[in-house]
C-alpha cells in the first residue's frame, strides 16, 4: 500500500477539474435514478416483490457508502488520480455485466460492482474540494458540485425512462460505461502527488460493510441473527479502531460532537431523498399508471431547478455563511412532503410541484452541510472525515429505501393512496427531529461567518 505526502492549497487547473469531476458525478448519478424509474420493469420482468426489487437500490447505496469511505480514506495514502483509475475501469467493466444480466442475481451483482467503483467519485470529488480549494471559494466549488448531482437526479429519470421503455431496462448499463472516457483528463488535470508504503486496514473496512449490510438485512427480514451479527461486529471494530495504527475509522473523529450532528442532519436528509425517489415511480406507475418515459418526465423539472439554483447556493454560502442555508434547506424538504402527505394522490403535477421543492432543498441542505463540515475538520482528518459523511448519507439512502420498501410490503391490505401517505408523514417527523438537532448545533458549535473567513 502507498501512502501520499500532499500539500493541501490551491492547484492550476482548479476551476477545469471541479468541472470534470461534475461531469463524472452526472453520469454516477444518473446511473442511480435511472434504475429508480426502471424498477417497475425490472419488478414485471423478474416477477420480485418491491422488497426484494428495494436491494438494487439499497444495496447499490450499502455498497457506494463504503467504497465511497474506502476511496477517501485510500486518498490518504493513494494518488487521487490513481484512485480514480481503479474506481472507473471498475465501474466500466460492471456495466458490461450488467448489459448482459437477465436474472435478479446478475443484475444485483453488476449494480454491487459498479457500485463499488461509481463510490470513488462523490467521495474523491469532496477530498479535492476540501483539500486544494481555498475556503473563500470552497462553497461555491461544493455548490457546483451539488447542482451537477442534481443535474444528474434530472436527466437520470428522462433519460431512464426513455431507454427502459424503448430498449428495456440492460441498456441503462450502457450510459455509466462512458465515464471510463474520461480518464486521460482526470490524469493530464490532478495535481500530481508523491507516494511511500503504509499498512491499510482492510478488517476495519471489512467489519464495517459487515455492520451497515446486516443491519439493513435485520431491517427488510426481521431475522434476529442479522441484527445479533451487526451487534457483534460494531463491538469488534470498534475494539479494533482503537488498536489499529492507522484505522479505516478514525475514533477521534466519532468523538467530535458537532461533526456528528452534522451527520445525523445530513442521514435524515438522504433517508427522506431516497425514499422519495424510490416511491415516486410506484406511486405514478401503480396509482396513476403512467409509463416510464412519462415518470422521468415527471421528476425532471424538480432535479433541473434545483440544479440552476445550486449555482447561486455557492454564492449565498460564501456570503453569508452555511448555517442560514441549512435551516432553509431543511425548511424545502419539511415543505415538501407535507405536499406529498396531503396532495400526491390527488394528481400527477402534485407529485411535480412537491419534487420541486425537495430537490431544491435537498441540494441545499446537502452542499451547505459538506462545506460546513469541510470547515470544522482539521487537515489531517479531512480523508477519513469526508468520507465518513459520504458514507453515513448513502447509508441513509439505502436505509430510507429498505424501509420504504419494508413499509409498502406491511401495508398491502390499504389503499396505495394511504400507504405512501402514511410513509411521507413518517418522513416528516424525522425531519422535525432533524431541526431540532441543528438547533442544538447552531447553539452549541456551529461555524460562524467570522470563523469560516
């Protein structure tokens, strides 16, 4: 294993590299919502309960979130460019798999892989971000970042609806094998930086997949002994990580306690996003029967706005500061699934309008909190820390959509109108939690403008 010696600061190209590292994360996140609005086919197609069907969304995120922890943690000790190497070429031959896939088995299998290699975007992109980009321009850079996300949440659906109800749901596969093109940029634009060897903690990533992954399969089984061994395994790293001469989970940084209600605000937020996505095209396909094409079309206006306003969130973060933006933020996403609890099986465009909302304050809620929590971290636990928030909101995700899932599965003897009503309102209190949790940072260890200048 190689270790890097970096100097954090700003680089020549900076402005050209955030913009393909935004390019790359479109297609990563395309390659997540397009899937999303080809769940009804591939339910159809493979005849799997939406619990079942759930774990190529959940287990995509189960697997993003730690390879997402993994990468930035390796950028410690790996180049960067390097790194990504290793993540597209990855990403590139899991989607040869999966374009050939006609089984559940398969398809679940090339999602794991590409997975693993899409999760050294999200997770290298914020390393860069916060490691050579100066804080007066860093919120602008993770805002920019945050609108090609979104860009991606927009054109995913569009475009995944489209192929699906054209071609069928192997060819979406085709789309993320064309980020492997990219990588003679990335190697010509990253700052170039020096190695030497150190020993990585492959059993602390090892036990930590273990305990998200059981976790998540107590939740969709209910089986005792999954929980028992998430338990037990939590036990173990947490022994080990303070053992360890260089651990994959740095414990000092568990300890900060305005870093982790950072995280906490941002889980809720991804939870209440993916659970979102994930229901919005059963909601249109079952409740008003709409077709593929039509659902992405649905969901495109809310991704595509909340992409233009990301490129004006930067400028409002670097003037006033993260904390005024996270509260709106969380006050979007509040706004929104009350409109999806009380208006969504009314019409169609209620579901439009109400997506509006929540992508618009997903994206600012989640920029805001990435860039306040690129500025509480010290240099030297930036790695270990932007990827523990990386890994903690796909977590979230993955979380958020088991659980929809498992809460669709429980109530099937109640009208589809009633069931994902009674979801949004159990999103809802989560997020009035989530508030008062950031008014216990605000008061408590919140950043200040002063601070962050």
């Amino acid at each position: 294993m190689h270790t890097v010696s970096k100097k954090a600061g700003p680089i020549e190209h900076e402005n050209k590299v955030i913009l393909l590292l935004s390019m790359t994360i479109i297609l990563v996140v395309m390659n997540t919502t397009m899937f999303n609005v080809g769940l009804p086919a591939v339910l159809q197609d493979l005849s799997l309960a939406s619990s079942t069907a759930s774990w190529i969304i959940s287990g995509y995120s189960i697997i993003f979130a730690i390879a997402t922890l993994t990468y930035s943690r390796l950028s410690d000790f790996v180049p960067i460019s390097r790194l990504l190497l290793i993540g597209l070429l990855l990403l590139g031959v899991a989607s040869i798999i999966g374009w050939f896939a006609d089984s559940f088995a398969v398809l679940l299998l090339a999602r794991l892989l590409q997975a693993a290699g899409a999760g050294a975007i999200p997770g290298l992109g914020m390393v860069f971000a916060s490691r050579y980009i100066p804080v007066s321009r860093r919120g602008k850079a993770m805002s920019f970042v945050s609108s090609a996300a979104s860009l991606g949440f927009g054109l995913g659906p569009v475009v995944g609806g489209a192929i699906t109800q054209m071609f069928g749901w192997n060819y979406l596969f085709i789309v993320t094998s064309f980020s492997v093109l990219l990588l003679p940029v990335f190697y010509k634009l990253l700052p170039k930086e020096e190695s030497y060897k150190v020993r990585f903690d492959f059993m602390g990533a090892l036990l930590t997949m273990l305990v998200v992954t059981c976790f998540l399969l107590f939740l969709s089984t209910f089986a005792s002994y999954y929980l028992v061994i998430s338990i037990i395994s939590l036990a173990i790293l947490w022994k080990h990580i303070h053992k360890f001469s260089i651990p994959f989970i740095q414990p000092t940084i568990l300890k900060k306690r305005p870093y982790i209600k950072l995280l906490l605000i941002s889980k809720v937020a991804f939870i209440t996003h993916f659970s979102t996505l994930f229901m919005m095209p059963l909601m249109l396909a079952k409740v008003f029967n709409k077709e593929a094409a039509v659902i992405g079309l649905i969901i495109f206006p809310g991704a595509i706005l909340s992409a233009v306003a990301a490129q004006f969130i930067g400028r409002v973060i670097d003037r006033f500061g993260n904390l005024p933006i996270i509260l709106t933020g969380q006050t979007l996403l509040i706004i929104s699934t009350t409109l999806f609890a009380l208006f969504s099986s009314l019409s169609p465009y209620w579901i439009m309008v109400a997506y509006v909302f929540m992508s618009i304050g997903f994206s600012t809620l989640t920029s805001s909190i990435a860039n306040e929590t690129s500025r509480i971290l010290p240099e030297k636990e930036i790695g270990t820390g932007m990827g523990m928030y990386q890994l903690v909101q796909f977590f979230g995700g993955a979380l958020g959509v088991s659980l929809s899932g498992m809460l669709i599965d429980w109530q099937l003897s109640f009208a589809y109108e009633v069931i994902y009503r009674n979801i949004f309102i159990t999103l809802l209190a989560c997020l009035l939690i989530s508030v008062a949790l950031f008014r216990s940072y605000r008061n408590n260890g919140g950043t200040t403008l002063t601070d962050q200048k």
